[in-house]
C-alpha cells in the first residue's frame, strides 16, 4: 500500500530543505522515492497550506523507572482521571489540562498529540533497568530509549580507585549498555551522589570523593572516553556538579573541558547557569554559558527550561535534592537509594513568577536558547518533569518563536528579576527551520537514529503534519495529521488509533572476560544475580510490541 501526501511544505534540516514544496510517498511504515506510474497509489492526503516536518524527539524526558513512578504514586492529588485505561479501545478526546507526572499510557497518550513520535529516558539505574522497561514498554504510540547511568556506582568507582586501564573501563561501560539495554550513558553529578553517603554536601570539578578519592573531572575523562571508544553515538550525558547553586556557572565551564575534546552533552544547563551577584547573591550566568557553548564545538546541551506552575523535581542527584527538601511544595519528599549504585529524590515543587529566583531562572533558560547560535547543538527540553510537563513544549516554542509574547510574559515577572535579567535586549525569533533542527534533526544526530528526525528517502515515516498559525503554541499543540511508521494515529489533533513504538538501544562489543569480576562482586554484595541483571531482547519486544532496534555505529 502507498501513501502520497501531497503538496507538503517540508522543514528538513537534515537535507537543508526549508519550507520546500514536495510530495512525500510512503510504504510499509518508510518513505520512499517516488514510484513509477504503473504502481498504485492507494491513497492520497492533500496538505496544501500544511507544514510538515518528521516527528518530534525528546532526547531527554523522564518517563520511566523509579524517580517518575514514586512521584506518580506520592502525588496522587495532581495526577489526572485516567483517560487511557484501556489504549486498544480508546480514541482520544480534547487535550486536558497539564499535570506533572501522567500514566505512562497518558505520557504516550499525550506526546503523540503533540507530534512528538519518540522519548528518551535520561536516567536509568542499571540495577533498576528492568522497571524502567517495563514503564516504557506500557508507554504506547512512542518509540523509547534510556541511557544508564554509571560514575556513582561502587563497582565504577573501585575501578577507577584502584587506577583500571582504560581498556577495563570501556568494556565495563559496554557490558552495562548490553545489559541495560540502553542507548547512551549518563553521569549525574560525577562522583556526588556517592559522596553524599560518607557526608560531603557539596562537590566541586577536582575536589576528592572522600572514600575512593577520585574526582569528578577523572570520572569525566574516563567515561567520555569510554563511550568513544566502544562506538555509542550518544555522547556522555552529564548532570554537572552543583546543580541549582548560586556560582556554579564556573563549574560548568570548567565541565566543558573535562572531556579534553571528547564530545559530551551538558543536560538542563538552565540549572547549572547561575552567578552570585547582587544583593540576593543569585544572578544569571547566561551569557558566559552560552558564549561557552558557542566556543566549544565539542559540548552540546538541553536547556531544562522551567515553566510556571506545579510539576515535581524528581533527580538522581540526592545530594541537592536533600537540600530542596525544604522548599517541598505540598511538603512531602522521597530521598532513596537502591543497592547503594546511585541515588534518587523526588520533591514536589511550584514554581512561581513573582519569585525572585524562579523568575530569573526563567528568564536565564530563555537567554541560553536565544544565545546559542547554533540550533544543532541546543535542545528543547523542560527536564520533564523537573522544570515543567512536557505537555507545556507548544508554550516553550511559542516563547521562542514570538518575541512580543516572550516581552509581555518578562514584564509579569518579579521586578528584581527583570532587573538581572537581559531577555528583553535579545530579538532573536526562532524560524520554523530552526524548531524543526532542535527537536528533529539535531536530536536524531545526536543520539544517533539514522532512520528518525528526517523526511529523506528509506526514513521511518513518522510525520507530523501541522496547520500554519500565527500562535504558534496552538500551531504545536494540536497538529493536523501525525503518523508513526507509516500509520495515521492523529488527525485534527485526536488519536484514532492506537500503536506502539520501538525501543533504540545500542550494543557496543565487550571482552567477556570482564564478567568474571563482575560476578564475583555480584556474589559478594548485590541481591541479584548476574545473569539476572542482564535484559533480553525478548523481555522488551513482547506480544508484538516494543521491537529492538541496535544503532551501535
């Protein structure tokens, strides 16, 4: 069966396609070259006056595993009726309101109504990877990924305590993506997380863990040469130190050299953007980190952009966490750990424009994404659930795309912050083309979906159709047409069918001789088994659903 959608206005960055009219023919869920005149096209969708662009990707969501389930479960009076209870016999009505932490069939749910067609979570527990799959894999119409995260597990940093070649390292780090079946690998606050349990409350680039004495810039230099080496697309996802504190922009410069050129990704760099100037000692560092950015080609980043209202912060990084406790909003929180390997803290949190903080972390996110040049190397994100629901992405790009908005919004901010912030001198409006690269094309690269971000022949056809609308917040909340591998599952902004997504892992190679140790320490000091920590293929791709796809390169 053959699809033509004709007359498409495409954004394709990845084939430097802006606003060109071309038709698009699809079959068996790809997009393909124009067919000869003897085969039949079967059906035939007329998008004059439309946009297209390929289906969007949220390279950095959290949307499975346990942070997101223990906030779903203590925040009962903030999750939404479940509309979903059974996705094979639903078909969707009007968008509701926003909420921090939807069902997993609501998170699918309402990512596709939006047009996006894919999810990656950025945190995944190695000895908590099955969960996480298990969550996703309940998570309909999207395709999924994770990235592990290592560099405050004990068996890591014995590693590198005991001074492991780097040989050592990079098939360890490989034995886990197989094992986690994961994409990529991220790191939060190196070294942190584990020095919270022997008391140290803050860690700075080269200061010491105090039980393995290492530092956070010799976990960084190790693991973003790991992921190198072995061939993962995905650079090192970082979490850098001093997450939400006053100063810690000059730790996040520093980060950026840590790698000595190694590409890494810097993830909610909002939250690691932040002077100490002035009387409340809280500024912002936007210019300083986004000339930094521009400068070093090697570093990307997300923004973590935060958003007014209710949502929960659910992190790795319980070491901040802790100290967030205090500003819970309602007054509950959940600091744990599992198997001593990392950490996890949920607190809720309201933020609000008459706060002086909150405000200008608004306005240093909006800095960051207007003063980075290239749009190939800065993502859309909100740290979902941590700077707000993803849901809030069309109000995001409305904020980018219309500079009068984004004015009017700064002028209801808390008077101080508008006093510390520059948002209003920075004209810069984003172009149709430029959206398209940062939550298209340029996340696909980097994570490395050949096959996804793109509308170019042999693509999987995940397309998301939109009427062309001054508000632009309307524009992306409810797209005309969305189709995943091929199929119509939106039209005028409601499902009409219910499918599901693939799961991307990468699966670099390993010397088997690594597992020797490895069970050794498991024997030792886990409550599961090796061979019962390793994820199968089969145990994600199960009634026809979840299929694994391997990028390693």
């Amino acid at each position: 069966m053959i699809t033509l959608l004709k007359n498409a206005k495409i954004y394709d960055p990845a084939h430097q396609k802006n606003g060109v009219k071309e038709d698009i023919y699809i079959r068996n869920g790809h997009i393909i070259a124009k067919p000869s005149d003897t085969e039949k096209i079967n059906e035939t969708i007329d998008l004059k006056g439309k946009v297209v662009m390929a289906g969007a990707i949220d390279m950095h969501s959290h949307i499975g595993g346990g942070k997101v389930n223990i906030a779903r479960m203590m925040l009962p009076e903030y999750q939404e009726a479940l509309r979903y209870s059974e996705p094979e016999a639903h078909i969707c009505g009007p968008h509701c309101a926003h909420h921090a932490t939807p069902s997993t069939i609501n998170t699918g749910m309402h990512y596709i109504e939006m047009g996006y067609t894919a999810a990656f979570e950025p945190a995944i527990l190695a000895i908590n990877a099955r969960q996480a799959h298990l969550e996703m894999g309940d998570t309909p119409m999207i395709d999924k990924g994770g990235y592990a995260m290592l560099g405050n597990d004990d068996y890591f940093l014995r590693l590198l305590a005991n001074k492991a070649d780097q040989k050592t390292i990079n098939d360890y780090v490989a034995w886990t993506t197989n094992a986690t079946q994961a994409i990529g690998i991220k790191v939060v606050n190196p070294g942190g997380i584990s020095a919270f349990k022997f008391n140290q409350r803050r860690l700075d680039l080269d200061e010491n863990n105090a039980h393995y004495q290492i530092s956070p810039r010799q976990i960084l230099q190790s693991l973003s040469r790991a992921v190198h080496d072995i061939g993962i697309a995905k650079p090192l996802h970082v979490h850098c130190n001093n997450l939400g504190a006053a100063g810690n922009f000059q730790t996040t410069l520093d980060t950026m050299g840590a790698s000595d050129g190694i590409p890494m990704h810097l993830t909610h760099i909002q939250f690691h953007s932040y002077a100490a100037e002035g009387d409340k000692k809280f500024s912002s560092a936007a210019a300083q980190i986004a000339e930094a950015l521009n400068q070093n080609k090697h570093i990307t980043a997300d923004v973590g952009q935060i958003l007014f209202g209710q949502t929960v912060t659910a992190s790795g990084d319980n070491m901040m966490q802790h100290l967030n406790t205090k500003h819970a909003n309602p007054k509950k929180s959940v600091i744990m750990d599992i198997e001593c390997d990392a950490g996890c803290g949920v607190v809720p949190f309201k933020y609000r424009d008459e706060n002086y903080v909150n405000a200008l972390q608004w306005a240093i996110g909006l800095e960051i994404f207007l003063s980075v040049e290239d749009p190939w190397r800065i993502f859309l994100t909100t740290d979902h659930p941590n700077g707000a629901p993803f849901t809030c992405y069309p109000h995001l790009i409305r904020l980018l795309m219309d500079k009068p908005f984004r004015d009017e919004a700064f002028a209801k901010l808390n008077l101080d912050a508008q006093a510390m912030s520059n948002l209003t001198s920075i004209d810069r409006e984003y172009s149709l083309y430029e959206i398209a690269t940062m939550t298209r094309a340029g996340a696909a690269k980097l994570i490395g979906l050949g096959d996804r971000g793109h509308l170019g022949i042999g693509a999987a056809a995940d397309i998301t159709v939109y009427t062309e609308q001054d508000d632009k917040e309307a524009m992306f909340s409810k797209p005309s047409y969305v189709f995943k591998d091929g199929e119509l599952v939106v039209k005028d902004g409601e499902i009409i069918k219910v499918v599901w997504g693939k799961t991307h892992t990468a699966k670099p190679a390993y010397d088997k001789a690594v597992e020797k140790g490895l069970k050794d320490y498991f024997d030792k000091y886990h409550t599961i088994q090796l061979d019962n920590f390793k994820i199968s293929d089969d145990e994600i791709a199960q009634d026809g659903r979840n299929q694994v796809i391997n990028h390693t390169k």
